[in-house]
C-alpha cells in the first residue's frame, strides 16, 4: 500500500508543478471590468445598486464617528449579502428550463456578484486601516477618545 501511494505521489507531482498557478494580488479580477459594468447594469434593475461607504477620507476625528463608521461598514456588507442572494437567484432564474441557453447574462450577473465581493473585502480593509490609524492616534491625542474595540469583523464559523 505504501508503494502505491509513492507511487501515486511521484507521478502527481510533475503535474502539480508544471500546472498553471493561479497567484492573486490586489489588482486581480475574475471579470473583466466591461463585463462587471455589463452583468451591474442587467442585474441592477432586479437587485439595486451598491454604493460602498468612504472610510479612506482623512479617517476619523472621534469615537462617535468610528462607530458611525462601524455602523455603517455593517450595514454595507449586509446590503452585500442581500445583493448576492439576489444575483444568485437571477442567475439561477436565467439558468432554468425555456430560458435561452446562448444567453450570456448568467455569467454576466456572475461578474456582478464577484464585483460585490471585491466592494465587502475593500470596505472592511478600508474601515480597519482608518479605524487602526484612529486608534494609534488616540493613543497619542489626549484629546480622542481611545478606541478598545475591534477594527476587522470576527471570523464566523469554521471556515478555516
């Protein structure tokens, strides 16, 4: 049995290393930006539109801003997860029997629900880069209120 897996694992290995790596970046994009813009704009008139809150703007000037912030952060990526839901189920409804199967709205749509993604990943960063940048200066200010919460949300579940 031993043999067989060496075996095995010598064979997959000039495959593992000769196979393309995927390597991302902050610049990396599933879509193309003209079919993000295309799969946005079928999908708009059925889920809306998401307009992703600025927290990069010259941080913040006192804890009850921080938490507005906050607030707002959390508000946004619920609006994300009902956005998605709601692609999910465009696509899913374009994907049914009667629909036409040349169509490219589903993968269209798919781009819009991965532009969503990338907008709930860009606002936690911005808000925990602005919300770490207001806490080392309150640290410094007397005059700001220290900042003992968290700036990044928690992992849920057991995702790794």
């Amino acid at each position: 049995m031993r043999i067989m897996l060496a075996a095995l694992a010598l064979a997959s290995g000039p495959l593992t290393a000769t196979a393309q790596q995927a390597i991302p970046s902050n610049g990396y994009r599933v879509c193309a930006p003209e079919q993000t813009m295309q799969g946005r704009t079928i999908v708009r008139e059925a889920c809306g539109d998401l307009v992703q809150p600025d927290f990069a703007e010259g941080g913040f000037a006192s804890l009850s801003e921080l938490e507005a912030a906050g607030e707002a952060r959390e508000t946004f990526l619920a609006e994300i997860t009902a956005y998605a839901a709601c692609v999910s189920g465009f696509i899913d409804a374009a994907r049914q029997p009667g629909m036409p199967a040349d169509s490219l709205a589903p993968d269209q749509a798919a781009c819009a629900h991965s532009w969503a993604e990338e907008q709930a990943t860009q606002a936690v960063r911005d808000y925990g880069r602005a919300c770490i940048a207001y806490s080392n200066r309150s640290m410094m200010d007397a005059n700001l209120t220290p900042w003992s919460g968290a700036c990044y949300p928690t992992a849920t579940g057991n995702n790794g």
